[in-house]
C-alpha cells in the first residue's frame, strides 16, 4: 500500500507536468467532499509499524483561495508491544491556503488541530489534542468553471499528538502522513459570460454609412442613397446626381442644365446640341431642329434613287427630324408635296413626283405621325432654282411638308 500512496503522488506529479495551462474560475462558496487514502509514517515510539488508512474531508471554500475543512481519518495496524493492533481516530479542523486560484493546478499548505484516540483494543485507550500542518496539490479534472467541479489532490503531512505519556508510554509522538486522493466540489459559482465588446462605429458625420476618413462627399442629405465612397449615384455621368436628375438618360458628353436635362440656351425645346437655329425668338414654334416653322418645314437632305421612289438610308436621319416635328405638333394638317427638276418629260416628272410624295408619307405614318396628311406631286412646275446648272436642279428635286392649317 506504501507503494500504492507514493505511486499516486507520483502520478500527481506527472499530470501537473503534462496539464496545460488553463484557468479556473473562482470557487468562493463552494462545498466539497475529498475521500484520500492515507498511508501513515508513525513515530517509532508508538511501536506500530507504518500501514495505510483513509480520510474523509468535508470542505468550504469561504474566501477566493482560502478554505475550511473537517476531516475523520482511521488507522489500523499491528502494535508491536504483545502483538495487539494500533488504531489510531482522528479528527481535525483545518484552514487550507491555495496558490493561483485562477489555474487549474493548484498547491496549497494547510494547518489544522483537532482531537486523537489512542486504541489497543483490550489493552487501553487515550484521547488527546493533535496538530497538523502540511502542504499538497490539487490538479482540476475536466472543466473547473462549472457549479460541480473534479479535482485530483495528493498531500503530505506533519502530525504532533500532545500527550505527556499514555499507556504505550508514548511521550508527545509525532507522525508523517501522505495521502492521494479526489475531491469533488458543488455549489461552485458560475462566472457571468464575458461582456460583449462594443466598438464604437466611425464617425460618419453625414450618417450616410461611409466613414468620415472615406466619405468623398461629407455633407450628403439625409436619406440619400450613395457609392462606397459616400457620393450620390450619378447613372448617366452628367455632374447631376440621380435624386436630381429629371432627364436621367442624357447621352454622354452632353451639356445639362442644373436639373441633369440638356441645354437649350433658347428655350425652344430643342437641345443646343441639336438646335440649328440656336437663337429662336422666344414663343416661336420650331421644328426638331429648333428652327421656326412658318408654312413649310423642309426636308433637306431627303433623296432617292436614281428615277425612283425608293428613299436611300441616308434620308432617316432628316425624316426621323420630320417625325418629331410633327409628333410635337399633332393638330397640324399637311400637304406631302413632291419635286423634280426638269429632266425628263412633264408627264413622267408628275407621275414620279407624286411616287415620292407618297413614299414619305408612308415612312411617316410609319413611324407614328398621327396628323392628317395627304400627298400630292408637283413634277417640274415649282423650281426654286435655275434647271440650267447641277446643282440648280438638284435643289429643285425636293419634298416638302406644306402646312396647310393648324397653327
């Protein structure tokens, strides 16, 4: 048994070497219970020879590191005087100082009195004062932060009896007494969790969610909604942010007013970028070029092919004009009129003029024109310029929008 006790302290030993380090949360308040077995070292006046016996602790933990303990220990051996059996009884209050509460591994000194008997059955018996004081280590088994807690615990131990002489004629003997054991704690306090850690936001002055040392465009109204970079969405890239933007669409490059809509420095409701006439009295109704519109609106730059009705692919743009134009004014009532220059016999200009009137008339309604609208060809019979010379006559194969009411 002797080996057994030193083989436990040795494995207390071994477990504090391999344990990591790790803490424990405090036990101030807990109760405990610490069976150990005990293997005695007696006085060689007692004339017992040295056994094992047991001990039972009943602990409170009354201050962070510090506790109280009541224990009951037996002992038993054979007594060498006439061959009678020792037992020793033993019961003592103890004060025990833990170091570094806060770790699973903990060592402690105790210091302790109490009472003792002296049995030799059927010979005598002899009740006297002990005192003890000794040291050890306690090493937490499992978690050490819950209300029930398991420890591993190994001690050893000075005891004096107090006593001038008894019927073995013992006088004052003193003992050494090793002990490896468990203790089991309840009622141990459960730490509080850990307060979360609140990490104050940025400053973000505008409260726009973009940081101050981030924020592009600090002084953001409330509400609006921004880039990474804390500046107002811009989608058409015109220096007018979205929330502002009534023309939001505006093609790239182009000049806008404050309001993200493309200048018309005349107020004629035709962009400067478009307006040809750009100086337009205010009041005037222009065409989709920003020009004045009086009885006719010209197509200038509608041709065809060669002898034909046929509109080449150049002529959209100028027409795509012309629809606008009319799209802006629906209530006008308008006469196709077709041209040509004097090549050609009368009757085959008039037929091909008449073609080409209804040609454009068709590629209005086409595209949406709802005005009411006839088409009528005029041959050769209204020049505008000289038949003699090429460019005369190119002038003079033409077709215009007569406006014939509606104003």
């Amino acid at each position: 048994m002797k080996r057994l006790i030193l083989g436990g302290l040795l494995a207390a030993v071994a477990v504090v070497g391999s344990v990591r380090i790790a803490s424990a949360a405090d036990d101030t308040g807990a109760f405990y219970v610490s069976p150990m077995l005990q293997y005695d070292k007696l006085d060689a006046h007692r004339e017992a020879d040295q056994n094992y016996g047991w001990q039972l602790g009943l602990g409170y933990d009354f201050a962070p590191g510090w506790a109280s303990e009541l224990d009951y220990s037996q002992f038993s051996t054979p007594h060498r005087a006439g061959g009678a059996g020792l037992r020793l009884y033993e019961y003592n209050a103890d004060i025990i100082k833990k170091f570094f509460p806060d770790s699973i591994v903990q060592p402690y000194l105790l210091v302790g009195a109490g009472g003792l008997d002296d049995v030799v059955p059927h010979y005598g018996h002899t009740s006297a004062v002990d005192a003890e004081a000794g040291g050890g280590l306690m090493v937490g088994l499992g978690p050490q932060t819950g209300r029930y807690r398991m420890q591993m615990r190994a001690e050893a131990k000075y005891r004096r009896e107090f006593i001038d002489t008894n019927f073995t004629g013992n006088k004052d003997p003193s003992d050494v007494i090793f002990g490896v054991g468990f203790q089991f704690m309840f009622g141990a306090p459960v730490p509080p969790p850990p307060k979360a850690v609140v990490v104050a936001p940025p400053p973000d002055s505008d409260g726009d969610g973009v940081p101050d040392d981030i924020d592009r465009c600090p002084n953001t109204p409330a509400g609006a909604k921004v880039d990474q970079y804390g500046c107002e969405f811009d989608q058409d890239g015109d220096g007018v942010v979205d929330r502002l933007d009534q023309c939001p669409n505006t093609p790239h490059g182009t000049p806008v007013d404050a309001k993200g809509c493309p200048l018309d420095s005349d107020g004629d409701g035709v962009p400067d970028t478009l307006d040809k006439c750009p100086n337009t009295p205010k009041g005037d109704r222009v065409d989709s070029v920003g020009c004045t519109i009086r009885d006719e609106i010209k197509l200038q730059g509608v041709n065809f092919a060669t002898d034909s009705a046929d509109l080449v692919s150049e002529s959209d743009v100028v027409l795509s004009y012309a629809v606008d134009t009319l799209k802006k004014y629906p209530n006008l009532v308008i006469e196709v009129r077709g041209h040509t220059d004097n090549r050609g016999s009368k009757k085959h200009n008039l037929a091909l003029s008449q073609r080409r009137a209804d040609s454009v008339l068709r590629y209005l309604k086409d595209h949406g024109v709802t005005n009411s609208m006839t088409a009528k060809g005029y041959g050769e019979d209204k020049p505008i310029a000289d038949n003699k010379t090429a460019d005369g006559r190119m002038e003079n194969r033409r077709v215009t929008l007569r406006i014939i009411s509606g104003f």
